[in-house]
C-alpha cells in the first residue's frame, strides 16, 4: 500500500490508508517513549529544510533514530551546492543516491512535487510554502484519535487559513471522516474559495465567521494557528490581524468539558500560557505524536525488517 510511494498531499490519501497509518503508529507507539525497535536499522533518512523547523525536523530524526536508522542533514542552504546555483532537482537527484528516503521542506509550493519528479526514493512533504504539510495533519488525526473521537467531528480552526498550511491539508482529511468544520478568522486571511469548495463537494457542513464566540460553546476541537508574519509580503498588513485572536482561561468557562485545543506550534501570543494547565490543552503532546505518526510512515514508506 505504501512502500515506495510518495507523501505529498493530503488529497492523495484515503480514508482506510489514513487510519492503516494511525494504526500503525499505535503499535509504535511505546518505541517513541525510548525502547528497542530496530527495524530500520541501515536505513537512511535525508532531510533537506530551506525553512526554519524544529518539531517536524526534529521529530523525523528522533523518529528515525528510535528505529535504529540513521539521519542525514542537509544543513543551511548556503552551506551547499545550491549557493553555487544547483537546481532543486540536481539537489534531489543526486541526495536521493545517498538516502532510503527523503523529507523536504521549502518555501515555494509545489517544491516536494517537483522533488518527487527526480527522487529515486520516496520523498515526504514536510511543508512546502503556504501548500500542504501531510505528515503534520497525520499527526493531527492520531492527536484528535487519541484524545476526543474522529467520527462526526465538530471542529473549528481559528486563526491563518490563507496561508496555514497546516489547515489546509487538515480539512482536506476531515472532510474523509464526516466532520463538521469552522472556519474563524479575520476577512483578510479567509480560507482559499477553491479549498471550500472542494469540502462542500465532499458533502462537507463548512461554516464562516469572523467571531469565535459564535461557536465557541459547541465544539469538540478547537484548532489554534499562529498568524504568519513570514507569508505577509507587506509588513504592515501582517500588523493589521496580527492579535486577532487569543484563547484565554476566561473564554475556556463556555466551552464544552471535553473540549481539546490544538496547536501546530509554535505559538506566538494567541494562546495564553495560562490555558497551558488545563485539561482542554493538548498542544504539547500533539507534538510529540508527531514521533510515532513519523516511525509508521518511515516504517510503511522503507519497509525494513519486522518490528522486535
């Protein structure tokens, strides 16, 4: 079902794919938290970040080593032949000869398709541009399984949806699994119309507003992202929206009792640290299923030998 195949989009899986990797990642799981899985040993993972990243870059490696395997970095891009002009695709030609798999992030959207044009080895989208970032939404899922329920979801998401990547694959899968979506933000930084459409298309319940108060009291998910100062081409637009939002504990005393609250990260100012210690706040191990969700992947995409 996987092994050899590329990770690029959301849109490219299905539903019982998704879950095959959820599952997957359950019976990982337990290696994440420290163990002896060594079913990669030999293997190796190539991770080529044109972006700042710490949970996804980091996550691939502690992923890949708690397997047994090995990592190779990159590094700044100046500090390569790409300061010397080298193409994005001689780049990925040539690492491709050197690893069993490769993780690619970049700023412009598309580059992982086009990385996946000249890759002799899977190549994993770890963020390209304002585009997707499946592996994150993966993670998203496993955290939504874990700590509320998947089916007949109602979830808002709150915050960048014109440049969040992360929100853009995420209600892409949603849509697989019924959910009722949200979407709150300001007028400015509205989800893409072709993304809507293609969810209502789905027979997707996808509702809009610009005040979070509306439906605050009814979710189950709360879907927190940062407002991007790096996708503004005009700073000065970015100061327009930039506090738009923030989650306090006062807000929390409407919500539902089991409602989570999820955050990609990093987070600049629109969660107060103060939510942190409530029981609706579960960003931090969101990040760290991003460990397990990442070994299954791996695991799936490499093949390697059977788990100890």
């Amino acid at each position: 079902m996987f092994e050899k195949r590329h990770v690029l989009s959301m849109r490219e899986f299905s539903r019982e794919e998704i879950d095959a990797v959820l599952a997957m990642a359950d019976t990982l799981e337990p290696y994440a938290y420290g163990g002896n899985c060594n079913s990669l040993t030999g293997k190796i993972l190539a991770l080529l970040f044109f972006e700042p990243s710490t949970r996804t870059r980091m996550s691939f490696e502690t992923a890949m080593m708690r397997m047994g395997g090995k990592t190779l970095n990159l590094g700044p891009a100046e500090g390569s032949a790409i300061a010397k002009g080298e193409s994005l695709a001689d780049t990925i030609r040539v690492i491709g000869c050197y690893a069993d798999a490769l993780v690619i992030r970049h700023p412009k959207e598309g580059s992982a398709q086009l990385a996946s044009e000249f890759s002799p080895v899977p190549v994993l989208n770890a963020g390209d541009g304002a585009g997707h970032h499946p592996t994150q939404t993966l993670l998203d899922l496993y955290t939504i399984r874990k700590e509320s329920h998947l089916d007949e979801l109602s979830i808002t998401l709150l915050g960048d949806l014109k440049y969040g990547r992360t929100v853009h694959s995420l209600a892409y899968a949603l849509a697989l699994y019924g959910a009722e979506i949200t979407l709150v933000s300001p007028p400015s930084l509205r989800m893409p119309d072709q993304i809507k459409a293609d969810l209502e298309a789905k027979g997707t319940t996808v509702r809009e507003t610009g005040d979070l108060n509306e439906v605050i009291e009814e979710i189950d998910v709360l879907y927190v992202t940062r407002i991007q100062r790096e996708r503004f081409p005009d700073p000065r637009e970015y100061q327009k929206v930039a506090r738009s939002y923030k989650i306090t504990t006062d807000l929390l005393k409407k919500v539902k009792d089991d409602l989570i609250i999820m955050h990609p990260l990093p987070r600049v100012d629109e969660i107060d640290p103060e939510v942190d210690g409530t029981k609706h706040a579960v960003y931090f191990r969101q990040s760290f299923y991003g460990v397990p969700v990442r070994m299954a992947l791996l695991k799936m995409l490499i093949g390697g030998d059977d788990i100890d």
